[in-house]
C-alpha cells in the first residue's frame, strides 16, 4: 500500500509525513517553494514535544507518478482547487484508484465519483499549521488528530479498515464509519464559523454570528432530511485531542483565518458557508448570514484585506438581521 497525498500542506504534509514517519511508502505532490524546500531538506513537523524531520519523495503533478496497484491517493487540497487536482489525478491515474478526500465540506467526493470508482469521505480534525515552505506544525500531542472514513455515499470495505489501520499506527485516531457523511456534515455546521472567525477574530467564534450561522444551518438540515453526527461530550476522543502551545505559541486561527493571514487570494468559504447557502436556495430556508460572511470573507480574500478587521455588527448589519432578534 502505498500512499500519495495530493496537497501536501498542513494537513496533508502533516498526514503524508506521519505515515511515511510510520514505515509506509509514501509520495507528496506539492508545488512551487514548499515542494523545493522539502526537497532539499525534507519535511520540518512541529508538535508541542518537538520537531522532526522526514525525507519524504516529492512530486509536482500526479503524471510524475507511474500508478500502481496498491496506491491510495489521499486528497487534501482546499475544495476551491479539487476539480483541477482530480483532472490532473484522472489523466494519470486508473480510475479504479481508491481517492480518500481528506478535506473540509461535503462537495468533494461528489467531484471525485465523476472521475473514480472508488471514493472515501474522510472527516478531520487536526488544529494543523503550515508555517513556511518545508514546515508543517500540528498543535496536539501525542495524538495529532482524527481522521475517520467511509466509502462514499456509505460503506465499509477492506480498504477503508486498512488506511485506518495506517492512520491509527501514525499518531492519529481512525476509525472505519459506514455512516461518515452524516460526521461529515456535523464537522460542516462547525467549520462555517471559520470565516467569522477570519474576518473579526478568534473569538468571533462565540459570537452572535456564529450562532445565526449554526441556526440557519440547523434549519437547512431539518429541511433537507440531514442528520449530522458529532462526538458527544463526553466522548473518549474529545479529552484525547487537544490544543497545545507549540514553542510557548497558542495556534491563532483556523484553516480560513490563516488563508487571510497568508493572503492567499482565496479561501474555501464557497464550500463551508456557500453549502448552507445552496441548501437554504435548494430548501427555501433564508440564509441572510452565510450568503454575507461568504461574500465578505470571499471580498476580503480577493483584496488582500487581513483577518480580524470586522465585528459581528457589521457583519449582522451587512446582512440586514436585527442583532437583538
């Protein structure tokens, strides 16, 4: 089995260098100056007991690869990019190669199933950080994440029980679900709050935003017959996995948030609070605050604008909601 992570940044370079830290084979298809630097000095991970680095093979474009029997392609690029990632992926690989989508939203593995016959929703939850080209930090220890999976649309097979298997020998919980969208959904009602976060700070969060966001989300699920699934409270993992300082440092921000801060020029919010948005026009369920915390962290990607440089206010403002409603 061999493992080839298409996406090799915080998450995937995170996931790709455990395993491969692990005793599994593995190739990393990065770009630009993240794949050069890893090329010259491997791949730097951060974790609040230290550092290591592994000498991980890297490519820049799956045709590259030569394809085998045995390889697993772990998807781990932001969803904005899956459909140029899973064409280039279709031109080198057979379609019978398993493609595990280790990403944000529900959107991916519709992507991935028009192109492969063997598609794998993963749900994760990793507080992960790329910090520079070569360097990937993780803020939890020992354990450095979850990352459940299941055939998708629902299943368990032989190879899901093995990557599984793989991720739980590489300092992650895995577990084999036969329900995993449901998990998968109860992550996206969490992850919309991301770009609230990015545009008026971490504990924005918390904030009468983010419970409009969770509202309207709760109401587009009912109407939509979906019931997501999430770790209960007093479940083993929630104590297991947890956010620690990394060199005296808390992690600032999650995925979104750091896409502002890196000013990347675009951010997944199209696919976390635009899947609400899309449910609520497919449902008739009004949306007012997704559709605006969309567009605004979209405007904001766009300009180059930094994170935290809005209140809940302005935000329920631009969105015509009564902040006492």
């Amino acid at each position: 089995m061999r493992f080839i992570v298409h996406g090799a940044g915080a998450i995937g370079g995170l996931v790709g260098g455990r395993l491969h830290a692990g005793g599994h084979d593995v190739v990393l298809i990065a770009r630009g100056e993240h794949a050069a630097a890893m090329r010259a000095r491997g791949l730097r991970i951060v974790d609040p007991e230290g550092e290591q680095t592994v000498v991980v093979p890297v490519v820049e474009r799956p045709d590259e690869i030569t394809f085998a029997a045995g390889d697993i392609v772990l998807l781990s690029v932001k969803t904005q990019d899956s459909a140029d990632a899973l064409r280039d992926l279709a031109l080198a690989a057979p379609a019978s190669t398993p493609i595990v989508c280790a990403q944000n939203g529900v959107a991916n593995e519709d992507m991935a199933l028009r192109a492969f016959d063997n598609v794998y929703a993963g749900n994760v939850n990793c507080p992960a950080l790329f910090v520079e080209p070569g360097t990937v930090q993780v803020h939890s220890a020992p354990v450095a994440g979850t990352i459940d999976l299941g055939r998708y649309p629902r299943g368990v097979d032989d190879t899901a029980l093995a990557i599984a298997a793989a991720l739980s020998d590489a300092t992650f919980l895995a577990e084999a679900r036969s329900d995993i969208m449901p998990w998968k959904y109860g992550k996206l009602r969490y992850n919309i709050a991301n770009a609230v976060e990015a545009l008026c700070g971490p504990q924005a969060r918390r904030g009468p935003v983010a419970d409009r966001l969770r509202a309207e989300a709760d109401a587009c699920y009912a109407a939509a017959g979906i019931e997501p699934l999430v770790e209960p409270a007093d479940s083993p993992r929630r104590g297991v996995l947890v956010d620690l300082p990394v060199r005296g440092a808390d992690r600032v921000g999650g995925s979104t948030y750091q896409s502002l801060l890196r000013g990347t020029g675009a951010t997944e919010v199209d696919y976390l609070n635009g899947e609400i948005a899309r449910l609520g026009r497919l449902h008739g369920v009004p949306t007012p605050v997704n559709t605006v915390v969309q567009r605004l962290a979209n405007r904001h990607a766009r300009d180059r604008v930094p994170p935290a440089t809005l209140t809940d206010a302005d935000i329920l403002r631009e969105a015509g909601v009564d902040a006492d409603g």
